[in-house]
C-alpha cells in the first residue's frame, strides 16, 4: 500500500506541475514521440524518456506528501491552480 501512496504522490505532483507550467508540456511529448517512433512501447524506450524521468523526479522532490493535501482539501476532490473546484459526488 506504501508503494501505490508513493506512485499517486509522484503522478499528483507531476499533474500539478504540468497544469502549473505548460510550457513542458511540448518538450515531454515531443520526447515521447520520437522515443515511441524508434523503439514503439517498449521497456528499452521506457527507459531513454530521460526528460520524464527528470520531470518526475523532481515533481516528486518539490511536491512531495504536500501534493496529495493540496489537491484533496476542504471537501473538493480536485482544486485547479486556477481556483476551479471539482466537487465530489460522495
């Protein structure tokens, strides 16, 4: 269970920083393009997504355990940089 915490922080901090600075977003999909183009979806091209790997790394070492509470704060299920809320239907 610890390890799929760990997983959504680092998927939570990565999605928070794309929505934050779109401006990678053109860098990580043209690196995915071109990885994929070459090796198709395999473990080998997995592997030479050097800019991803770099990108999660350091969404996870700036957003660390914070993310999670960021995003899931005061009943929302989703809170936007923007100020938007998507509520929860639970």
């Amino acid at each position: 269970m610890r390890c799929q915490w760990r997983l959504l922080q680092t998927f939570l901090s990565a999605l928070y920083n794309l929505a934050a600075h779109p401006e990678y977003l053109k860098l990580l999909r043209e690196e995915i393009d071109s990885v994929v183009h070459q090796n198709g979806w395999t473990k080998t091209a997995i592997d030479e997504m050097h800019m991803i790997d770099s990108f999660l790394k350091e969404s996870h070492r700036f957003g660390g355990s914070n993310t999670c509470e960021f995003f899931c704060s005061q009943g929302s299920f989703l809170i936007a940089p923007s100020g938007h809320a998507a509520e929860s239907n639970a």
